[in-house]
C-alpha cells in the first residue's frame, strides 16, 4: 500500500513496506553505535559482569523501539508526530557514572530515571510555551549549533573511535573516502528511491571494504543469545534517593532545550510549522519514553540529533518510515545476535556518513539564520556570542573542570550554553516589537 493521494502531507506519507523497510534500517544504523554507548559506559561503571551488560543493551534498544513509536506514531497528547527516532541521552552519561561512583546502586538509578521522567511528563505543558522565544534567530543559532557538535562526534567516528590506537590510520580514512564518495555519487546519479537509501548504500559499500581489508570485529557474535526476554525490573524494585533524582531532573532541563531546538529543526525540514503544541507532545513523549527506560531497566530518553540529519540528507520526510525503524529496534533487543552483528559496522563506516549527515544540520541552521534582519547591528553580535559560548565545551572539555559538579550537565553542553545565551541576547536586545523582527 503506499498513499498517493495528494492532501496528505509527505510527514503523513505512507510507502511502499519494502521501501519503509530500507529506509527505516537505514535510520537504525545511522543511530545505533550511540544507542548502545550509554549502557556499556554505565554498565562498565558499576562494575556488571558481561552477562548483565549485554541485558542493558538489550533493553535499550527493546526501549527505544518503544519510545521511538511513541514519539512519531503518538496516542492522546503525547508525541509529536513527525519522523523522529529516540535514544538514550548522553546528558545523563555524566551524573549516571558520578551516582554509580558515589555507592548509588543500578535501583537507584533506575528510580532517579523513572522520577526524571515523571518530572518531564509534568512540566512539557510549561516548558512548551518557551517557544515564542525561539524566533529564527535562535532557533537557527542552535541548530547551527548542534551540528557542529555532531560533527566531532562524526569525525572522530571516521578516525577511529575515541582512544582508538590506530585513530587516523590511512586505512580508515581511505574508507570514510569511499562512504563520502559513495553516497555523493549517488546522489548525484540517481532518484527516487535509489537516491533516498544512499546513506544505506554507503553504509553497505564501506562494510564491504571494510571486511575485505579485515577491520570487521565479529567478537561476541557466536557467544550472543538467538532470543533474548526484556522484561521490567531485572535488577529489582527500584529505589529512590533524592539526591540521584534531582541531578537526572536538571539533566532533563537540558534534554528539553535540547529537544525544542531539534523539534524546531526537523519542522523546518519537514515543511510542518512546529507551535507550543506539538513541542508539549514531543516533549511528553521524551518524559514517557524516560519512564519506560526506567521501568525496563535503562536510561533517559531523546530525540536523537543524527537522525533529524538523516531526513534532510535523504529527504523522506514520512513518520511511517521511522515507526519502521522503531520495530526494527524492538527486534534487535530481543534477538541479541542480530544486534551483535549490526554492532561491528566499523567507526570509519559510520563516520563517512556522518559527516554528511551532521553537516546537513550545520547546513540547516545557517539556511534559517538567512531569514533573519542583519540591520540591527546587535542580531549579528547575539549569533557570534552563542556560537561561541556554544563551542567552548567542544573546543575546551575540561574548561568548566573547576565549576560545581552539579552544574555539570548544564555547563557541559555547548548545545545548552548556546540556547541559553541566544535566548537571554535575544531577550535583551528584541524586546520590544520594532527590534523583533528576526
């Protein structure tokens, strides 16, 4: 079955089930090295043996399934339903690894995710009506800005991963050539269809030279379970200490700016204007998505970034296609085998990728910061100042080493720092309607 009929907006769009399949695999391959990173950094943190780790990525992918078709398919007022596939957010890796150092027990923090879900849930109806403040001027700031920090994210993929002892080997570079070339080939080429899976293809491309030049790890496949049961509380009953609630509470904070310029993003990539509304709904969905990490013993959930890249490097706007990837994520956390397999697509593989993908963000940004009025002078000094507070954690990681701790996930995240500067500068120098055009 595929829609055709002319009224339904492409978000709305449903294609053929082949094409959804590709499309949506493509999605899950573009986010899953991320989607597995958090539960092997906490996993290793509080010291679980194997067994119980390769548990945790299982749930994580069962959960983001889950929370994945929650967000782009949505039931009553949650979700937003616009073609976004959810992950766990690294904003909680930082408190999650400090509470298990500190004695916090894997319960605690599964009760601490659980009440910072309960905590987003509640206030997404307030947080929701911060959208007057994010006129293209910001919104177009932070978007420039988060695919700038994707993009050392995206590089360091094509050297080799982080602490990677042959990081920037000719070899991987060589690869990340071809996966670039590949899909710029093919875009150049083709349409259609062929044209939207190019990130696939590349993808495809590049683990092929990637095994023939023996870079493929198959490590843990043979050991990994055919089928594997997620079910809630694996750990136990969870435990709730205010301290570790409170610290994933502020992580939330910033999920949600995160989350409203990412909202904004994809809208505007989409063609579907994004109001206080559907950001209430989207915003909703990453609280309840945070629950049911808790209760199936993983973490806090968000709408990934690299993903929203995606949609504008393939231009499949359809929502259809990302529910597709959401089942697809269900599959893979019960059948750990097949998850075993996806994870040894080389660094360099995706790294070739994402430097396509992230950079389309970037490109994003600076195509709504077009539409803004550069004749007051103090518009262009609001948009160098965020960008540049923006990039201090990214140029800088250890600059705020000496700030509280418990400001951590906010001084942290240039993503944060730079949504803030750029809502408070707009604040001040847009104040009145006559300056507000921006």
């Amino acid at each position: 079955m595929t829609t055709t009929r002319r009224d339904v907006h492409p978000v709305d769009e449903v294609m053929p089930y082949g094409q959804m399949a590709a499309l949506g695999l493509q999605h899950v391959l573009v986010m899953y090295a991320g989607a597995i990173a958090v539960p092997l950094i906490v996993g290793g943190a509080l010291r679980l043996p194997k067994d119980q780790i390769a548990f945790l990525i299982n749930a994580d992918l069962f959960a983001c399934g889950i929370a994945t078709l929650i967000q782009c398919i949505g039931f009553w007022h949650i979700g937003i339903r616009l073609p976004v596939v959810m992950g766990v957010t690294f904003a909680a890796v930082g408190p999650m690894v400090a509470m298990a150092a500190s004695g916090v027990s894997i319960t605690g923090i599964f009760g601490a995710v659980i009440a910072a879900g309960v905590f987003t849930l509640a206030v997404a109806p307030l947080t929701s009506r911060l959208v007057r403040y994010f006129p293209p001027l910001v919104t177009g700031t932070i978007i420039t800005v988060i695919g700038v920090t994707l993009l050392r994210i995206g590089i360091n993929w094509a050297g080799g991963g982080v602490g990677a002892k042959n990081f920037g080997d000719p070899t991987n570079l060589a690869i990340v050539a071809l996966v670039l070339a590949t899909i710029l080939a093919i875009n150049k080429l083709f349409a259609g269809f062929v044209a939207n899976i190019a990130v696939l293809l590349g993808l495809v491309v590049g683990f092929g030279v990637a095994l023939a030049v023996g870079i493929v790890d198959f490590a843990g496949i043979v050991d990994a379970d055919w089928v594997a049961l997620v079910y809630p509380f694996r750990f136990g009953a969870p435990t709730f200490e205010l301290g570790a609630i409170v610290s994933l509470c502020i992580v939330m904070i910033v999920v949600m700016v995160e989350s409203t310029g990412m909202f904004l993003a994809l809208g505007e990539i989409c063609g579907r204007k994004v109001g206080p509304p559907d950001i209430a709904r989207g915003l909703a969905a990453d609280g309840l998505g945070t629950i049911i990490g808790g209760v199936f013993n993983t973490f806090p959930y968000t709408s990934y970034s690299q993903n929203v890249g995606l949609v504008g490097v393939t231009g499949v706007r359809s929502r259809w296609v990302v529910a597709v990837a959401g089942g697809i994520l269900i599959a893979l956390g019960l059948l750990p085998k097949l998850g075993t397999i996806v994870a040894s697509i080389p660094q360099p593989v995706l790294g070739g990728a994402g430097l396509v993908m992230f950079g389309m963000v970037a490109a994003t940004g600076i195509r709504i910061l077009a539409r803004v009025d550069y004749g007051p002078r103090h518009n262009l000094l609001i948009i160098a100042i965020s960008i540049a507070v923006g990039m201090v954690p990214l140029v800088a990681p250890t600059f705020f080493a000496q700030v509280p701790k418990s400001l951590g996930p906010l001084v942290n995240s240039g993503i944060t720092l730079a949504a803030i500067s750029a809502v408070a500068l707009n604040a001040l120098f847009n104040s009145t309607k006559s300056d507000s055009g921006t």
